[in-house]
C-alpha cells in the first residue's frame, strides 16, 4: 500500500537535512534531496513503502525533522474546481457569478482556505515567416518560389492562481488572474497583476478572518515581492490538500480549529 511523507510542521526541511536523511535510502539522492527542498509543498513524498516511509522517518527525526507517515488514501481529495471570472463583495455573503451570469451567495463565514501563487507553465509559440525568393536552374531557367520558415519556441512563464475553499472541502473555486475581472471588486489600473491579486486575497481575508491562507496567499497579501511561485499547478494542489489534511486532523482534537494549525 503507498504511503506519503508529510510535514508536520508549516517549515519544510533543508537541503542538507534532506541530504543526511536520504542516506538512509540508496535509491535517493543529493540531487533529489535539493530538487524536494525546492520544491516541498507539505506533501515531502509520495509511492512510499510502509518500511522506506519508516527508515525516512527515523532520518529525519534524527535531523530535528518532525513527518507524518500517512496511507495515500487516507489523505483528502480535493474537489473539482470551479472556474470564475467575476465576483462581488458584499456585507452578509461573497456573490459569486457563473459563466451564464448568474450569482451564487457564499456566506462569509464558509470560506475555509485561500490558496494562491505563481504556477509555472510551459507552452510553445510557433512564427512563421515567408519569403519570395529568385532561383536560377540551367533547364528551367529563372524561377520564383515562396521559402516558408517555422520556428518553435519554448516558453516558460507563471501564472497566477487563487483558489477558494468552502468548508468542508465541498466546492472549491479557482481565479486565474489573467481573465479575471477584478473591476468588479475594486478599481485600480494603476496596479499590475500580481497587486491586483494580492488586494484581493487581503480583502477577502479581512472579510474571512477564519479562513486559512496557504505559502502562496499570505505572501501575496503582504505585498507583489513576496509572490511565491510553485513548481506546478500539482504542487500547489499538493499543499492545500495537505492543509485539508492538517485541518481536518486539528479540527478532530480537542481544543484544536484549522486556524490553531498556524498554516495562516
């Protein structure tokens, strides 16, 4: 049965601990210990043996690492998102339009987590240029043809992403701030994209002050130069449904709510 390493902690391990622990394990490493520290999202590793999550474990308790050995199946499922490009602040709900136009109160105090950032995304861009061209053959003498050039290019970018969790991860919404009409909510030009979506997170979050931020949202309501940046769109999903997961298990100890986990 698969098994996944979890943080149990919002500090994910560095570079050098995950270096000494993977000694423990030959099919791991240096290289994989720094790709991981880079890219940690909550979710440190998946497809693990009950015996390798174990020695991995022991590791990094060793290191002062503090993990949750988890079955892949007991972890949530997130819900399929919702895409919308137009919502409305109001003072008893959150309306959220579909994209037939019609609007779908959400009650404040059901917004449970916030997650946002950059998610990197890869694309190819193709240019074609013409161009006539005077040939010469002995047998047919002068001729003009067309040449037709195709060039590929590679593109490398991010895109920034916010998705809004109901309570109990029934619906989830997701914004990417490309195609999203933030007029709507409030109106400044003189902001660029990533302000615009950091104001947003920080007016929701002061309308939802029980809801958890994720890395990517708390950075981008402390200002644009804090925007984080995860490797994928599967890596940020990696961490809200490790939030969910911390969340839900918080919720289920005494004493205990998702805001206690101090993932905000």
């Amino acid at each position: 049965m698969n098994h996944c390493l979890l943080q149990a902690g919002p500090a994910a391990p560095t570079a050098d601990q995950l270096k000494r622990a993977f000694r423990s394990l030959r099919s791991l490493t240096d290289a994989d210990a720094v790709k991981l520290a880079n890219e940690a999202c909550g979710i440190l590793m998946k497809n693990l043996s009950p015996d390798d999550a174990g020695v991995l474990q022991r590791a990094l308790q060793a290191e002062g690492v503090r993990t949750e050995v988890v079955e892949a199946s007991q972890l949530p499922t997130l819900p399929e998102a919702k895409f919308v490009r137009r919502i409305e602040f109001q003072a008893p709900a959150l309306m959220i339009y579909d994209q037939l136009g019609r609007a779908a109160p959400v009650p404040w105090d059901q917004l449970a987590l916030l997650a946002a950032g950059g998610v990197r995304h890869f694309g190819m861009s193709t240019t074609r240029k013409e161009q006539t061209v005077n040939t010469f053959d002995p047998i047919r003498g002068f001729r003009t043809k067309v040449i037709t050039e195709v060039r590929h290019k590679i593109e490398d970018n991010a895109r920034l992403v916010l998705d809004i969790f109901l309570t109990g991860g029934s619906m989830r919404f997701q914004i990417e701030a490309e195609t999203f009409s933030f007029k709507y909510c409030f109106d400044r030009p003189d902001l660029n994209l990533a302000q615009k979506l950091g104001l947003l997170i920080q007016m929701l979050a002061e309308n939802a002050p029980q809801a958890v931020l994720n890395r990517g949202a708390a950075a981008m309501r402390a200002g644009p130069s804090g925007a984080m940046t995860y490797a994928s769109k599967a890596a940020l999903f990696d961490e809200s449904t490790w939030l969910w997961w911390t969340m839900t298990r918080a919720s289920r100890e005494p004493g205990q709510t998702g805001r206690g986990s101090g993932m905000s």
